[in-house]
C-alpha cells in the first residue's frame, strides 16, 4: 500500500489510483455533516405544512412513480417555458416561430392537465416540498 500523498500535493497525471483518492479525500471533506441547530430541528409553528413524502406502498407505489415521472415533465416543461420566453425578449424568434413556440408550449401545458386528470392528480400536487430550499416548482400566476 503506498503512503497518501499530503494535502495540497499535486498528484502524476498518468496515476489513476492516486487521482482517484485525492478526489475521495477532496468529497469526503465537501460533504463532512455539521451539527444542527437548534433552529434547524424545530420549524416555526404554523410555518408551514409538513412535507408530503412519496411512500413505498404497494398500494399506491404505482400512482406515486407516475407523479415523480409527472413532476420531472412539469419542471422541464416550465423551464422551456422561461426560455422560450427569454428568447421572445431578446427577439431572437420571427413572428411564425413564436407563434409555433406559443401553440406548441399550450398544447403541452394541456397535455400535462390531462396526464395529471388521467391519474388522479392535479398540477399543484406535482409541486414537491424541498424543505429550507421550498417548493420545486413556482407558484401559479
């Protein structure tokens, strides 16, 4: 076994093991836990609703995937929204493009209302609680 070269030493090129280990070393101190606050272990009364997790129920393990699946396509769908929207702006689309990019972006908006009707869902319920970070989604307009 051949000693860890120290901190702050530059590795060889041509050694993958050692590169490999000072990436190791460099994650381990990037992700070292630190103690929570007392304010971190306890949310304010009335702050807000307690995060809705998606469970392993045989039962609803189905209907949970397919909103998991439904919340990714939201996400994406909203982010090529704001695009093509700040692509509008900086008029960098002609009048046929945005008027394609506007019917196309509505049709996919409907046709996540009806993926989510289909399975018994709605789009709020897309919207996932990342705890201190907030909601995944932005609220509706």
């Amino acid at each position: 076994m051949t000693p860890a070269p120290r901190p702050g030493a530059r590795t060889p090129a041509g050694d993958p093991a050692a590169r490999r280990e000072e990436v190791a070393r460099a994650t381990a101190r990037a992700l070292r836990l630190l103690p929570a606050t007392p304010r971190d272990l306890t949310a304010p009364p009335g702050d807000r609703a307690p995060a809705r997790r998606i469970t392993a129920d045989p039962d609803t393990v189905e209907r949970d995937l397919m909103r998991l699946v439904l919340t990714l396509v939201e996400l994406l769908r909203q982010l090529m929204e704001r695009q093509a929207l700040h692509r509008v702006d900086q008029g960098d689309l002609t009048e046929e493009q945005e008027e394609r990019l506007g019917l196309s972006l509505m049709l996919l908006h409907d046709r996540m209302r009806g993926l989510c009707e289909e399975h018994g869902l709605t789009l709020e319920d897309l919207n996932l609680d990342l705890g201190p970070l907030g909601p995944l989604l932005p609220p509706p307009e």
